[in-house]
C-alpha cells in the first residue's frame, strides 16, 4: 500500500487490488474507443478536450492486463455520453514517453489514471483505483457535474448525502463571498474525493448544529462524533480539516480491498500506529478502549491509528519477523529507518509508551534474522545482529551485497559473486558477502541502498566506497583490488586484476517489496 522511491514506475498496484478483480475478464478484446498517445501528439490531443481520462500503464503489469478490457466498456459507454468523453492511454514503458510524463505527472505507479479538464489545464488524480467499467462512468459522470449541488431542503439532502460516506457541506448565509469562494475553490481541488454540497440552512443538514447561520463547513461522516464543523476558511486550513476529519479514529485493519480508509493511512508519508491483538482475549476490550483513547487524543498530523486481529494480521507480523506471541503489540511506522515496536502491552502500558514516542524518547526497532549457526558458503551471509562483528568489527575487507530474494537482478549475481569469492578463499584479507534487505533493516545512515543489488566495499578503515560497475567476475575483482587496503596474495588467490566497467544493468527498486 502505500510505494515511493525511484523506481516506483516498476511497480503495480497493492496485491489486494489485484485480488479486488480477479474475476474480471483478462482476455483481449478490440480496442475501438480508447485511443493511444505518446510524447509526440498528447499536448496537441489533450488541448482539444475539455475533459479527457487518460491512463498511464506498462504492458508487464497484471493489474493495467486486467483492467484494459474494463477500460475499454467504459471508454464505448462514454463515447455515448452527450456530450462524448474520451478515454486514453499512454504507454510508460517506452523510453521517451517515461522521461516526457514521469515527472510532469507524478507516475509512481501502474496503472494511475488522470482526469484532464479544460485542454489539459486542470488536473485531478484518479484516488482510488478502478474495479469495473461500471466504476469509471460513474466517476466520469461524477467530475462532470457541479463541484457542488445546492441543498434547498430535507428532501434534497436526503437524495444528495450518503451517508455511509464522507459528504461535506457549506452553510452559508448567501452564496457569495470569500467564504463560500474557498469553499468551491475546495470542492474543485477534492472534487474527485468527495460529494459537495451548500445550503442557506443547517436545519436541512441531516447532523450537526441546526441553529448556525453559517459561513461553516460540517464534514458528515458515517463513523465516531458523525459530523466535525470548522469556521476556519482559509484554504489551506480548510483542506487540513477534511483531510484530519475524514478517517477513522481507529481505522480496521483488514484486507478488504474497498477499506478506503487503510489505503489513505498507508499512502504517503504518514505515521502508522497500529495495534495487534487476538480479538477474543481476555483484555482485549480494555485494550481497544485505551487505545481509542489515545487516538482521539494524538490524531492529526499525519497520524493514523489502526487496529487488526491477530488472525487478520499474520502477514504484517510475518513481514517484521514477529510471532503470535509477541501479541497484543503495538507497532508505529514513521520511516523506513523508524520504526517501534511494544510487544505484549498491557492497557496502563500504553500512553505511558506512546508519550515516549512523541517525546522522541524511543530507540527504533530493526528487523534482523538468526545469526546463522553455520556459515560456510563461499560468500557469507550476514544479517543485522552480525553486521557490525562480521563487517565493522573485523580486520578484513568486505565487499558486501544488499539484495532480496525475489529480485531477478540479483538472482543473475549471485552465481557470478560466487566465483568471485572463490577467487579469494585464500586471502585472509578479503570476504565476499551479501545481506537479505528483505528480511533485515540496514541501517540507513550508513548505506544508502535505493534498490537491489546494491554493492558496497567496506575498507579495513571502514571507509565505505558503493560500487557501480559491471556484473562480471572481473569488474567486481577489478573494483576490489582498485580499492583495497590490505596486502594481497594474486599467486594464491588466483587473482587477475582488470579495471571495472561501466554499469549499465537497471536495479530493481526497493519499493518494490513488501512495506508497511
């Protein structure tokens, strides 16, 4: 759920979309509606329409296979609308289209799908990711509308306001005004998030107040207090305000693809606070009760509160190598490099530990594997409990490997590093290694490793040298013998030294393995 380094344009959506549509047809079918651009005629096109979508896919990513035949329904739906909408695509990877739209366009993922408005002018991202045709149409349908519809009575509120959603309306005392301008000016930006609506009497409004005159914005929700009201209308504020007001407290973790409210907290850069627990248990009550508490109180500022059942959370525990009976825990994302964890908390533990979080006063938790009982391979595996004793600690010079299993690059190097460390099994001096940044947090203030494989040779001095060359034996062995210190033995070692070559081998990103 929530992706975000570099190399994001290789990633696909969360699996738990994928799972959303698995029913969908992948079969190819005609495409007659949704018409192609590129670098070369999409500004000229894009001017043309006063409402264009447009998708940013790559032909290798399964989600963007299963959605195309959905997106082409609703392209041949659209194209009837009065007046016709138009429907593209754009292919991401092909070189030149992904220089010209990554960054003009922010593609950090496939498929992401943009509204253009008024030749291109306007742009709205497409939040939620589409399950159906039928899903596309009625957010096209909905862009085209009014940014906001006036309520004039109950009846008009009762047929506009969902409420099992998030609706936001503006009590005014006339339509007209700095006030109501930033209300629009609001709706407008959050348009394709959010239903709005105003009115000149709160007492048609389903919750809140029925008294005020207004100028107010009330935020109507299906969840906690039911409604939140703000009288602050500066823009920025106003936007500060939905975007606090609209989740949860406590939001649920599950793997219901339509939670909405989990893909928000984890998208971004936001602070997760998550508690785990098996719902059955003893103290289970007072645990979520304390911890509402403490949501309630400390919510904002990019703060979310989740909680799931053990039974729900197996594969987040799996992923930060925690068991069943570290539960009932707590466990806070920050950062990469941030995380905390309280395992087995009891109810009066857990203000006391969030207070020491927010104060700064906590020491970060890092994932590491068992130090191996026997580590006799040619290159050497070293994980995070060992780091510093097998690389920081020791008199040899380490030429040091950040990989993950599933990475294909990696797969393809790790045949070549063993003969490289083949090649110096009688060089007392120098160890081949490589460590599991799948399963192991690296310490991020001293590698900065962006994507898989990530080299580095560790000096005797421990000076850190990251290495860009080829992926054949003799670039590595070229690079080591560039860059070593200590004294070398080539008659034993068999070493023939040769200088490293440039390399031209894309890796593959980090953000392309399981994250919180």
């Amino acid at each position: 759920m929530a992706l975000k380094i570099g190399g994001l344009l290789e990633v696909c959506l969360v699996v738990v979309l994928l799972a959303t549509i698995g029913g969908i047809q992948v079969e190819a079918e005609k495409e007659e509606y949704v018409i192609t651009l590129d670098h070369s005629n999409f500004t000229d096109v894009v001017s043309k329409h006063d409402f264009i979508l447009v998708e940013f896919y790559a032909p290798w990513c399964g989600y963007c296979k299963q959605l195309a035949p959905e997106y082409e329904k609703a392209a041949a739906t659209l194209s009837k609308h009065d007046p016709p909408i138009t429907l593209a695509k754009v292919d991401l990877n092909e070189d030149t289209n992904k220089e010209h739209f990554k960054s003009q366009f922010e593609i950090r993922a496939f498929p992401t799908l943009k509204f253009l408005i008024n030749g291109g002018k306007i742009v709205h991202d497409y939040k939620n990711p589409p399950q159906s045709a039928d899903d596309i149409v009625q957010q096209v349908k909905k862009l085209l509308g009014p940014v906001s519809a006036e309520i004039k009575s109950v009846n008009d509120a009762s047929k506009i306001i969902d409420q099992k959603k998030v609706f936001i309306a503006g009590v005014f005392p006339k339509f007209e005004g700095e006030e109501y301008g930033n209300f629009i000016k609001l709706a407008e930006k959050l348009r394709s998030d959010y239903e709005f609506g105003h009115t000149l009497d709160a007492k048609v409004l389903p919750r809140g107040d029925s008294s005020v005159k207004g100028p107010v914005v009330r935020l109507l929700k299906p969840f906690d207090d039911l409604f939140a009201d703000t009288k602050d209308f500066d823009l920025a504020a106003l936007e500060k305000f939905v975007q606090e007001e609209d989740v949860p407290s406590v939001i649920p973790f599950t793997m219901d693809p339509s939670n909405t409210y989990l893909r928000k907290a984890f998208s971004g850069e936001n602070i997760k606070i998550m508690m785990v627990l098996d719902f059955k248990s003893e103290n289970a009550a007072a645990l979520k009760s304390r911890f509402s508490d403490a949501a309630i109180l400390l919510k904002g500022d990019n703060k979310y509160f989740l909680v799931g059942d053990l039974e729900s959370s197996k594969d987040l525990l799996k992923h930060f190598k925690l068991e069943d009976s570290h539960a009932p825990l707590v466990f806070i994302h920050k950062t990469e490099a941030q995380k905390y964890l309280k395992t087995n908390v009891e109810p009066d533990q857990l203000a006391p530990w969030l207070k020491k979080f927010l104060d700064g006063k906590l020491e970060p938790f890092l994932r590491s594997q068992p130090i191996p009982e026997e580590n006799n391979e040619p290159v050497k595996f070293v994980v995070l409990d060992s780091l510093q004793d097998m690389v920081f600690n020791s008199e040899k010079e380490v030429f040091l490997e950040f990989y993950a299993p599933w990475c294909g690059h990696c797969k393809s190097l790790a045949p070549i590093l063993d003969e490289v460390a083949i090649s110096y099994e009688k060089d007392a001096n120098i160890m081949i290694a490589k460590f599991d940044a799948s399963a192991n947090d690296a310490p991020k203030d001293t590698f900065n490793v962006k994507g898989f494989p990530t080299m580095f040779f560790i000096t005797k001095s421990k000076e850190i040298v990251e290495y860009n060359g080829g992926r054949a034996k003799e670039d590595i062995v070229g690079f080591i013998e560039k860059h070593r210190t200590t004294e070398k033995n080539k008659s034993e070692a068999g070493i023939k030294s040769e200088p490293e070559k440039e390399n031209n081998h894309v890796d593959e990103t980090v953000a392309s393995k399981d994250e919180l």
